[in-house]
C-alpha cells in the first residue's frame, strides 16, 4: 500500500508538501499541487482519514437521524443529503430513531460517539430530550422537514398555504364538505397543514367542522382507520385531503373497503407526490415537496455553521408543486 513517503518521492516534494495537499492546511502553487495528485493517482494512494481527525478533532462524517427510510419522501431527503455530502467532502452516518424520542436521543448520543461533525434531525414529535443534549453538547445540528422553534438552523418545505390551495381547488369543483386527514399530534408539519386545511376553507367561504379533521397518525393504518370515521358521520365529506403521501394509501384502503369510487364517490387530494401516484387509477392530484432539495439544503447549512459557528441560525422554507390530475374529480383546467 502506497504510504504518504512514497507520494513525496515520486512528486518530487516534501512529505510536508504531500500533507498539505491532502489535508488542504496550507496553500500549494497549482504546479506543485498538480504534480501531487498525479503521484497520488498513480500509486493509489488513499491518505488515513482516521489519523487527520485525531489531529485536526474533525472526521469529516455527518449523522443523519431520519425515521422511516422506506418512505420515499424520506428516501428522496436522504437522498439529497447524500449527494450533497459527497459535494462537500463529506461521509455519512444514518440512524432511525422509529419516531419515538428515548431512541431518538439515543441514536444521536450513538452518531455523536461515532464523533461525527454534525448531525441532520428529522426530529420526533416531542423533541425536548433530544435538544437539551444538542445544547448542552453544543453539537451543530440542522433539523429539516419539522421545525422545532427559533434559535436552530432548520429547513422544510411550505406547508400551510399549499394545503390551503387543494381545499380553494376541490372548493372550486363545488365541494362543501372537504375533511382533512391529518398528521401525528406535535409535529410542525401537522399543526400547519391543519392551519392550512381552516384558511382554505375561510377562503372558499366555508365553514370550519372539527368532525371533519381527524388524525391519521401520518400512518398508512391511522388513515385507514380516519377515513373510516369520516365515513361513518352522518354527513360524510364529499372530498379529502390527506397530509402526506402514506396517509393517501390509507385513505384509498378504507374508500375501496366502502366500495367506493375515487373521484365520482369521494374526490381526493393529497399532501407528497411519488413514483405510484402517477400510474393510480385515477391518478392522483397531489402537492409535491422538494424533498431532495430540502436534504441537500440541510446539509448546506450544516457545513455553513460548521465553518462559522458563530452565525445566526437560519430557518429556510422552499415552495411545493401543484400537481393536478384527475382523483380532485376535475378536469385539467380545474372544471
């Protein structure tokens, strides 16, 4: 195996210079440089990332705390995470914390050990624990798809105002009785597309029925189970929305066990596209998240604080796509 020594020989520099270039600690003049990384090239030499981090305290690694990985909306985030990782010269480290804060706090306390430079958190509902340890560690984290309150550096897609455009649009297909199937209590994501569901309807000039507004979970089973409720009101909704992409096929479930037909019997709308919303019959209008740009944007602004850690936290929030199809029960110009 090619070592650093062997470098230096066959460039024509010092070790020192061949450390430099490696590690990036000091300014090389490009002919120098150049004539390094083709020494490097040729002999394949890999430099010990373990030994730089014992002197420079930095393991170029990132931890990744995300629940449900087989979600593609969660997949797509890992996904934009990675890439951007990769951009900036960094490995990643992933942990699932299921959810549920006691191993929350433990997966991240395991990627802390693991001496990662900074952690990404898809934070659970009820994260307290979890940012007592981030504070007292003084760990850089960037939370992305919930939020957790100011004084963090957190990234997530809009949520209020594109639930509130599928309500004004299944509204403008003449619904009256347009029910939410909402998301598991205390998360951001839930309290907002709930904002989003009421100021849909004050726009379309509705009333607001909490019977219509049941939790899902943010489950599969949870949606099944409350749109079975929605179903069995004595006024049954005439359309739904749901709040994210697992919620929808919930919902499907329970309308094909009613026998019911999506659009003429219920028109549904939902919160996340993904690969199989596009081959439903029908296929289903959805609101679509840019969740490879919010990992790749959480990433970005973990490496922004880890180079100045002393800058104000940033919260940032991208815009999401309307798709229209035809599950609203409208046609392409919303008729």
């Amino acid at each position: 195996m090619a070592t650093m020594v062997d470098v230096a020989r066959r460039a024509g520099v010092s070790v020192a210079t061949v450390s430099h270039v490696v590690n990036e600690t000091r300014p090389v003049r490009p002919a120098t440089r150049a004539a390094v990384v083709a020494a490097i090239d040729e002999l394949g030499y890999t430099h010990n990332t373990l030994a730089r981090s014992l002197v420079t305290s930095r393991t170029h690694s990132i931890g990744l705390s995300v629940s449900a990985t087989a979600n593609p909306y969660f997949t797509d985030i890992l996904r934009g995470v990675e890439s951007s990782a990769l951009e900036h010269g960094y490995s990643l480290l992933i942990a699932d914390p299921h959810d549920d804060p006691e191993h929350e706090l433990r997966a991240v306390k395991l990627l802390h050990e693991r001496r990662v430079d900074g952690l990404v958190v898809a934070p659970s509902a009820r994260p307290d624990a979890l940012l007592d340890y981030i504070r007292r560690t003084a760990l850089p984290t960037v939370f992305l798809d919930r939020l957790v309150g100011d004084g963090h550096d957190q990234v997530c897609a809009e949520n209020e105002e594109p639930v509130a455009l599928l309500v004004t649009h299944l509204a403008a297909a003449g619904h009256r009785r347009i029910a939410l199937v909402a998301g598991a209590p205390g998360l951001s994501t839930t309290t907002e597309r709930i904002a989003g569901h009421r100021s849909g309807l004050d726009r379309a000039g509705l009333p607001y029925d909490p019977a219509l507004v049941v939790g899902g979970e943010s489950s599969a089973e949870g949606a099944e189970r409350a749109t079975g409720e929605l179903l069995a009101l004595d006024r049954s909704p005439t359309a739904l929305v749901t709040a994210n992409n697992t919620m929808t096929i919930g919902a499907l479930r329970a309308l094909r066990s009613a026998g019911l037909e999506v659009p003429d019997d219920m028109a549904l709308a939902g919160f996340d596209d993904f690969a199989w919303a596009d081959v439903f019959e029908p296929r289903l209008t959805v609101v679509d998240q840019p969740s490879r740009e919010i990992g790749a944007t959480a990433l970005r602004l973990l490496v922004d604080r880890l180079t100045e850690p002393q800058r104000a936290p940033r919260t940032v929030r991208l815009p999401c796509a309307f798709v229209h199809r035809e599950s609203c029960g409208c046609g392409p110009d919303g008729a």
